[in-house]
C-alpha cells in the first residue's frame, strides 16, 4: 500500500481517537467551550501552537518563501513581537474567565461591542477556515492525484466538520498535543536533510535568485522594476502588522486562556509557546526555501509555490520522512481547521444564542445547537474555500479583518481605562467595513492603492475612531472598569 496512505490513515485514526476519548466527558456548556477550564500549561501549549500554525504558515507562508527567500520571515515576526506582549496579558485574561472576546467587549464596553465583535469575527475566521480546507484538498490531491483539489477540499470540510462537533475545545486541545509533537520532530528531522540535498549555503545561493537571501526580498519589485528600500519596507510592514495585530487580539487564543486551569498555566503556557513559534517558524520557512532550491525551475503547471512544502515532501525527501512531513502538515491543516471553525460557533452559541434567543437553554440545547451551529459554519466556509485561488491573498484579508476591527478595542481593554464603549463600537465598524471595502471594491479604488493590503487604511481608521470619539465623550464608569484591573 503507498505510504502516504497508510501515513495519513494513521494519523486520521489518532485524531478520531482522541476525540472520541473525550466526547463522553462533555456534558455542560463550560465542558464544549473551554473545556472545562483544566487545561495544564503542557497542554496550553501544543494547542497555541497548533491553533497558530496552520495553512497561513505552511502554504502562504511557505507560498511567500518561494517568492522572496528568508524575507518571509517578516510574516512570523509580527506574531513574535506580539507574543511578549500577550505574556503580561494572558494570566489577566485568565482572571477574566469567560468564554468569548465578544463577552470581554460586552462587559468593558456594551452590548453593541458584542454584536459587532461577533460579526468582524465571523468574517475573520470562517475566511482562515476556507483556506485550511482549500489547503487539506491540495494534499489530498497530492496523495491521491485522482483526487481533484475542489473533491478534496469538500472530503476534508467534511472530516474537519465532523470533528470539530464532537467534542469542542477539549478534542482540539488534547488533539493539539499529538499534532505539535509531530511537526516539531519531522520538521527538525527533515530540513537539515533538504538543506544537505540542496548543496549547503553555497547550493542555496546558486539555485536561488540573490533577492531570496536580503532583507526584502522581492517586495520592493513591482513589474520586474525594483522601486528601492522604502517599497520593500513598506511591504514587509505589510505582512508584519496584520500578522502582530491578529495575535494580540486572537479569540482563539484567549479562549485558551479561558480554557486554562490557573492564571499561572496560562502565563507559562505563553513562555512555551513563544520558543516553539519561533522554532517552527523558521523551520517552515527555511524547508519552503530549501525546497525553492530543488524545484525553483520546475514548470509552474506542475507546482503552484503555496504547495512547495507538500510538493517537497513527496518529491525531495526519503520516503518514510516524506510521507510524515506530509502527515504532518495534514495534520496541521486539520487542527487549525478545528480551532477556527469552532471559535465563531462559539461565538454564536454565547454571543448570540444563549444571549439574545434563548437564555433558559437547558445544557443539552445548548449542545446540540453548537453541535449545529459548527456545521453551518463549516458549509459557509466551504463556500468560500471552492472559490479561492491564493490562499496568501485570503490569509492576509482575513488577518487584517480582524486586525483593525477587533485587536485595537481588545488592547484597550487591558491597557486604557479611559477608552469608551461609544468609540469602541465605532472602532470595531470601521475597521471592518474599510476592510471589506478595500478587498470587494478595488473597481473603485485607484490602482496603484487598490493592489496594497488593506491594513494600514483600516487600522488608521479603526485607530483615529477609538482616540478621537474616546476624547468627545465621557468616561467609563468604574463598574466597567474592575473587571479588568
């Protein structure tokens, strides 16, 4: 039987058997959406980790290595930075305790910061979870080439859809663990080995364009003409801000947080999580680049540059650590998958269902409408993902998304007491609908603006929002306030 095959069944029935161990444990909605609250810090980590590190790493992460070398790394770096801020954050967002970020705006601000919260959000993370499907149809496809990439991305909505409902945070989290442990071993195991197949250093620099090894890349190239230093700083800003800002405002990982069994787990999980961010990272994109150098010239019908590290995986490396490191990104694509499709069905069930709909939902209703409501979700997703073409472009949007709309009230939160619930609402609206604007109406935009990221027009808006409305209106009052001292 091929290899590949027996790698992925393997690590499907894992999967399946994590989570099915922990279904029989999930009995109230604390059970579904934070597990509990009893997650160690061991476990807080890997399920950081994996939650983090999906197809906006290792496809357009990787998709950006092949393009510009070691300059990529500008895309994880914003989520380096922002790491050792989120450390002083996260045994505070403990403290809070709740399920959602929507509930943190609530209480900080107003019922009017929930709702809006909810819907950046929703576009947000069901936009990251059309591209961890389209990425899990582009391996099966690999594996299976009488697979297409559209039947292969519908196989894997389905598997990750069924997952996700079963359990809830607990079979992520606890799937997590499995999951960090093996990138980290093959990632570690495979790139020295693609490094010494290259050539070394002197392999790499001779395959490679001289752009790959500086500090921009080719981000300063526009139509093969280089327009100097300041083009190519402003687009690494461009992919170091959305990827910063995502971080310090992520739902995902403050309901990790959320999840944790003291305040201490959490911070310590944040320690954890920031080495093995900045190992993997790296790993992610120097394997994309040592595979560039392999298949730089390979014909771009036969490899699309967000499936070199895949493509690497099956043609470049022995068979058995092929087949892992394959194993391995699948496996990755599934858990953030996971994480990001169900954090707006958390979102729905709490911010919406129980909030405004339903109050008195017995535990059973509530579970079975966040069952539901993970499938729905899924389906939109899916929709989405059937019409993608770069998933680069889709992780960038999405990023900004939530960048601009949420990031800047969140930070607020713990670090203004004197930002208002007017000026939140505001801030949260702009940043989304310049967003949007931005990415669905470049007809309307002059073209050397419409072919920019949208992240510093949101962000300065959403920004100017919160300080100018904040200074014309009065300040919060005390109740709100203590929550969060």
């Amino acid at each position: 039987m091929n290899l590949y095959v027996v790698i992925l069944s393997v690590i499907v029935l894992v999967l399946l058997g994590v989570s099915l161990s922990q279904v029989r444990k999930v009995k109230t909605k604390a059970d579904y959406l934070v597990a509990g609250r009893s997650l160690p810090a061991y476990v807080l980590v890997f399920t950081l980790l994996s939650s983090w590190i999906g197809a906006g790493s290792l496809f357009a992460g990787a998709e950006n290595a092949f393009r510009n070398g070691f300059a990529a790394l500008w895309q994880p770096a914003g989520g380096w930075v922002a790491l050792l801020i989120i450390y002083v954050v996260a045994p505070r967002a403990r403290k809070f305790a709740q399920f959602t970020i929507p509930d943190l705006l609530e209480t900080r601000y107003n019922t009017a910061a929930r709702v809006l919260g909810t819907i950046a959000i929703l576009f947000a993370y069901t936009a990251i979870t059309s591209y961890q499907f389209r990425a899990g149809g582009d391996i099966m496809h690999l594996v299976f080439p009488e697979v297409s990439k559209v039947a292969g991305t519908i196989i894997i909505a389905a598997f990750v859809i069924g997952f996700t409902a079963l359990a809830g945070m607990a079979s992520v989290a606890y799937m997590d663990v499995a999951i960090g442990l093996l990138i980290s071993v093959i990632g570690l195991t495979a790139a020295p080995i693609l490094l010494a197949k290259a050539g070394g250093w002197s392999g790499l620099h001779q395959a490679l364009p001289a752009s790959h090894f500086t500090l921009f890349g080719e981000f300063g190239v526009r139509n093969g003409v280089d327009q100097g230093t300041a083009a190519g700083l402003t687009r690494a800003l461009e992919y170091f801000f959305p990827t910063f800002l995502l971080m310090l405002g992520n739902q995902s990982m403050y309901q990790k947080f959320f999840s944790a069994r003291t305040e201490k787990d959490a911070k310590t999980a944040v320690a954890g999580w920031f080495v093995g961010t900045g190992i993997l990272e790296t790993l992610i994109v120097a394997i994309a680049v040592f595979g560039s150098a392999l298949f730089f010239t390979v014909p771009r019908t036969d490899l699309n540059p967000r499936e070199i590290i895949p493509y690497t995986a099956r043609n470049g490396l022995p068979a058995l650590i092929g087949a892992l490191l394959m194993g391995a990104v699948f496996a990755k694509v599934i858990s953030t998958a996971n994480n990001y499709l169900f954090s707006p069905a958390t979102n729905l069930i709490n911010d919406v269902y129980t909030r405004f709909l339903n109050r008195d939902a017995s535990q059973r209703n509530i579970l079975f409408v966040s069952r539901l409501l993970v499938v729905l979700l899924g389906i939109w997703a899916l929709y989405q993902g059937l019409g993608l073409e770069s998933i680069l472009a889709k992780a960038m949007y999405a990023y900004t998304i939530y960048s601009a709309a949420i990031t800047p009230v969140v930070m607020a939160t713990f670090f203004s007491r004197r930002v208002t619930a007017a000026a939140a609402v505001t801030s949260i609206a702009l940043g989304t609908a310049v967003t949007i604007f931005w990415n669905e109406g470049t007809a309307l935009l002059p073209p050397a603006l419409a072919e920019r990221d949208a992240i510093f027009p949101a962000l300065i808006v959403s920004v100017l929002a919160l300080v100018v409305v904040t200074a014309l209106t009065r300040a919060p009052r005390e109740e709100q306030l203590a929550p969060f001292a």
